[in-house]
C-alpha cells in the first residue's frame, strides 16, 4: 500500500478509534486524540509494514487499552 492509499485509511480509522477511547475513559475527544497520538500503539499502526491499519477500531482499542493499564500490548493472532 502506498503513502496515500495508508493516510487515507488512517483518516477513516484513527477518529473511530478516538471515539471509542473518549467514550471508554471518559475523557473529551482533544485528550482522547492526544492520548492516542502518543501511544505505542499508533506509533505501530502508522508503519504500513505492520499491516494494523487492516483491524478494526474496537481492536485497536482494545490493544490502546491494554497499553495503558500494562504498559504493553498484545498483536492479535492473525496479524
């Protein structure tokens, strides 16, 4: 996938991610977007090469969310 091909799926999916953190933590969508941009999480969803940007965004919150009560997140099985 190119670079564009790769935002483009990031600008759908990042605020469906943001959106289910707002809403988990109660937090408002500016501190849920902060949040999520500082994450490992994301820093590995923006890698093509990692293929994140093909899960869904309940999964990758699920694994946000891992990340901040653990400090580590687990990669599904079929990834």
């Amino acid at each position: 996938m190119d670079t564009k091909k790769l935002e483009a799926m990031l600008v759908l999916l990042v605020p469906q991610v943001v959106e289910i953190i707002a809403k988990e933590h109660h937090v408002d969508a500016v501190k849920a977007a902060e949040n999520f941009y500082r994450s490992k999480v994301y820093g590995i969803l923006e890698q093509e090469e990692t293929k994140l940007w093909h899960l869904s965004a309940l999964t990758l919150f699920n694994m946000y969310d891992e990340e901040v009560k653990t400090g580590k997140f687990t990669f599904p099985e079929d990834n």
